[in-house]
C-alpha cells in the first residue's frame, strides 16, 4: 500500500472539515486510489501538531475546539508554526487552509512556494494568491512539476473548476456568470421573503454566523471579487487580477429596491460576470424562475460554451465539510494520477 | 505525435455531431492530449466510408445530407456495414452512436463486445446495452483492459457520470433525483405556459423536431428509465437492469392537473428517482422555484452526497452537437489517461 503523507495548514473551520472527512473517507480515498493518507503535521495560526507516524484526526479536532491550540496535542503538540513546519516532517502534499488574505496573500504564498520548492503537491482552499498572483503561482507549479489544484477556492462544495475542465473538457468556454458568494445571496433572499432592511437581515446573519463581525469581504463584492478572477485567469486563460474586476457590493441595496424588482417577477443578485470582455461583481436584476433564482447560501455558476451551449451547476457555497469535500476530490485526482 | 483512429459507428444526429465536433476541435484534442485524431471509417445502417488514411470529417457530413449514404463518399465509399468494418481497418476507439435498442440492445451490444475483444477503447451514447447488460458489458470492459464512457447516454450535454464520478469523488452518493428527458420536459413546459392539452403540443412538439414521429419511448417514460437505470449502476453501483424502474409516462397529463397544480404554486415534471430503495420515472409535482423548475428541453439533476450536501446540473438534454460534446469529452478524458 502507497501512503500519501499530508499537511493540514490552517485549522479553522476548513482545515478541521479536512481532518473530519479524511477521518470518514480513508477508505474510499484507498479504494479509488491505492493511497493510505496520513496526516503528519496539523498546524493552526500559532502551534502545531507534529509527528512522522501520523496524528489521529479525531483527536486534532478535539484538540483544538477543547483548548485552543494544537499544541496542547498529547506527546505531539508543537510551538513550531508556519513555514518551519514544512521543514520538521517529510511530507507529500501540503492541504493549505489558512485564511484568505487579499492585501499580500501571506501566509498562503510563501507556504506554497515554499512546498513547491520541496517538489510537494499542494491543495488549497485560499483565494488571495490566486486572486493576487494567479499566473505566478500556477507557473510555478508548473516548473517545480508539481500538482496544484484550488477547487475549492470558487464555490465551497459547488464544482466549478474541475468541473469546467474534467466534464467539459471538449468546450471552449465563453462566459461564466453565477451568483458567488453564499453570504450576500443569503442576505438578499430574506430581504427578499421578508420585506426587511439590509440592515436588519445582516445583524440577523451575524447572529447565526452565516455573516462574519466584519461582514466587509462578502457585502462589499471582495470574496466574489477573488472567485471572479480565479475563474477569469484558470477557465477563460484571462491574464487578470484581482484589481482587474469591477466591484460593486450589496451594502446600498433597500428594500424598496427590491420590492420594486419584484413587482414585475424579478430579484436582485449579486452577479460575477466574466468574460474576456468584463470581470464584474454587481448587483444585478434577474428573472425569477431563471437559473439564477436560488436562495439561502447556495451558489451557482452557468458556464457559456460553444459545443454544449449553456451548463449550469448549483451547490452550496459554504460549510466546513462542504469546502473540505472539494479538498479531498482535488487530493484524489492528484493521487490517481500518481497510478 | 501520437495517432488514434477512430470509427464513427451510427451516423444519424449524434454521429454527425461527432463528425462537426471532430473537425472544429482537432486541435483542442491535440493541445489537451498529444494525440492527433484521424477518423479512419464511419457507417450509416447500411453503409460506409472506410480509409486508413483518414477521412475528411466534413464531407462524411455532406455526403450524407446530400446523397442519404454514405457509400456515396468518393473513392472511399463501401458497401460494408456493422461489425465487419470492425474487421476493415485498424483502428483505437470505436466511438458508437448507433440508435438505442431496448429489445435486444443490438447492433450497439455485439458491435461494443467485439471491439472489447479486439482491446480497442469505446464511447458511446447508446443506452440500450447498458440499460439492459449494464454489468456484463462494463465487465467485459474491465476484463479486456480496455476503456468504456458513456457520458453522452444520459442528459445530452448536461455532465452528470463524469461530474459525480470526477468532481465529486470524494462524496458517497446517496440518490439522484432529475428530470432526464428533453422531449417530455418541453411538452409539459408548453402545457402548463399555455394550458393547451397533451395531444396539441404533442403535435407541435413532432412538427418541430422536438418530438419523433413515434413519441413512445420519450412520453411513455421509457427513455427516462433507461437512463434512471444507467445512473443506478454507474453512480449509486446499484445492480439493477431496465425491468427494475418503475414506470409511468406523462400521456394521461391532463391541462385540468397542470392548471390545479398551477394555483398551489407546483409543476408537473416528469421526475426520475434513482435511490437504493427506489428506482422510478413518473409525474411528479414540484415547487415552482425549486431546482427541478427548469423549463424547454433542458435536463437537469440533484445529486444527494454526504459531504457536498446536494449539488445540481442543469443542461441541454439533447442536441446533434451537445451530445457529441459529451463524447469528446469522454475521448479527451481516455487519450489523456494514455499519457
């Protein structure tokens, strides 16, 4: 049996999904891959766990939500953090979580550059290299002739990459338009059931978690920003980056606005349009009963092809397990590759 | 650059559409896999064009819209037809396009089982041998060594075996449920729009192509349950065979049901179930609004998982070069593999 050493970097809600649903699935990533992954490093903003042997997954999680720190990890809780830990255990493929940092994409860049220099595979869930540094980053992966695949950094458990390149590989792709972000279409579509104002629906969204304390990344287009040009840059071959899309966000949006949208049947939406023509966020008017009439946090995303016309996918957009799944579908395709 | 010589077998709507789809995307193929695609023979029923040296993919189209066979081609015209041209010239896939069989699954069983024979690859978008023999014919794949897709057999150009088999691998599928028949889906579309009665859109339906002059297999429910039964073996490993599906069409559809259903808020769709306690094709009435309130010929499906929640497809169901596109995905996604 092959084994397939990984580590999870970042430990909030996505890298602790990731070390759930490989606690569920080593036997199916066995089966369909011939791989037995090990978790030999978990690492969360200020301490890790360590250890060649392989850590239990089950007991990170608790770990970190019954004292904070994965340091309090028995026998093998560390102080070491960030970058040193790529150098303190062999590994084959680093899982990076950390958070999505849109002002100089770090801790992510430099951790993946770093793995790629080491010749490992990356999986990521990060937006902000992507959306800063598509091209360089993609290049370098390339280069070091190594695996990088960022499914999950569009659409949480919504396959929109893989699934523009595996399942529509025959197409030339025109245009991608999708609602992006699950936060702002929940906000909206109870502004929209309930005749309530933004305001009030956001501290409501708050309360329930689905918005952050600084709600700023998802009312004001930034994380929809960041999908935008990932999908510009990995499926339409645009050069772009994250300046490069138009943002407009949801903050101004009352519910006059979309009381009126919906007297002659439509909604109002926050929009991703891209094209080689136009990176854009917006709010914009859509039919209701179009393919962009979903609610809550789903996300979707219609894909404009020539051979098979139009492809839409709905999924949602956020969840712990849900963005991890995306995770372990990149690790699989990278570890059957390896057969 | 490596070679593969592909036989078009079937050279109606779909196989056409592979012939269009080849010649605008030769060089799409060779980017994505170093492989040059040549077509070396394509049958009609009763006959052939046959050239080792490659046939022009164009004029195969012309031939057969102009003169109705293609034994017209020049020079390379041929009145052999089925499985011997199988034996006529070397070739690496056979790319099988020949009308679905729910009898006997003939021509489509006996033409796949001999090119398993002779370890040639095969893409197909008949239904009928894997509606009828899912499990002998994919074993007979498994045992030559030798690769079977079948993408184009469900939802036209709307990916539902390769996006749950690529895009969510690291899920256990727990059911499928989607509506999986174009024709259907159009004239109950129609009905409720205009609140005409099944026998006049019926009719409309045939003179625009939409419906076949013998509606049977579309309205009877029959074309829904092969493919109900293609995704319970492919997706969900469930060992069953057409005479499992529960079945019941939409011809008794009345505009009385669709108009009472109508003032509640729901639709009437022909809705395909494919779970381990269920496999049916029937009327069902849906939330207006919800993912399965999509309109015209389009397909779509929801996949229930256990970590991606449920993620849906929406896409043509059908369509000369939409369902090619689904073929050459398939190819594209064996030549790669050859890599």
């Amino acid at each position: 049996m092959d084994e397939c050493k990984v580590i999870i970097m970042g430990f909030g809600a996505v890298g602790q999904g990731v070390a759930d649903a490989l606690f569920m699935k080593k036997e199916l990533i066995k089966e369909k891959t011939g791989f037995e992954v090990k978790v030999v490093a978990a690492a969360d903003s200020s301490s890790s766990a360590i250890s060649a042997e392989g850590l239990d997954e089950k007991l990170l999680v608790d770990t970190k939500k019954n004292e904070g720190k994965l340091s309090a990890y028995p026998e093998f809780g560390s102080d070491k953090n960030g970058a040193e830990i790529l150098d303190a255990v062999e590994y084959d493929c680093l899982i990076e979580a950390t958070p999505t940092n849109i002002v100089d994409a770090e801790p992510a860049l430099s951790l993946t550059f770093k793995a790629f220099e080491q010749g490992k595979d990356v999986v990521t869930s990060n937006k902000g290299h992507l959306a800063l540094k598509f091209k360089d980053v993609v290049s370098a992966a390339e280069k070091a002739g190594v695996e990088f695949k960022y499914e999950a950094s569009v659409g949480g458990s919504m396959p929109i990459i893989n699934f523009v390149k595996d399942t529509l590989s025959s197409c030339d792709i025109k245009s991608i338009n999708g609602i992006l972000n699950g936060t702002t279409n929940y906000i909206l579509s109870r502004m929209t059931s309930e005749g309530s104002d933004y305001e009030d629906i956001l501290k409501e969204s708050q309360e329930l978690g689905i918005a952050e304390t600084d709600p700023t990344q998802d009312v004001e287009g930034i994380d929809a920003a960041c999908k935008t040009v990932i999908l510009a840059n990995s499926l339409l071959g645009i050069d772009a980056t994250y300046s490069d899309v138009k943002v407009e966000g949801i903050s101004k949006i009352t519910s006059e606005a979309i009381e009126l949208a919906n007297k002659d049947d439509y909604l109002i939406k926050l929009i991703s349009e891209v094209s080689p023509d136009n990176l854009q966020v917006s709010p914009r008017l859509v039919k209701k009963g179009s393919s962009y009439d979903v609610s809550g946090t789903l996300n979707m995303a219609t894909v404009k092809t020539d051979l098979a016309d139009e492809v839409s996918v709905i999924g949602l957009g956020a969840g712990s397990l849900e963005t991890a799944s995306a995770m372990l579908t990149d690790l699989i395709s990278i570890l059957k590759n390896k057969n």
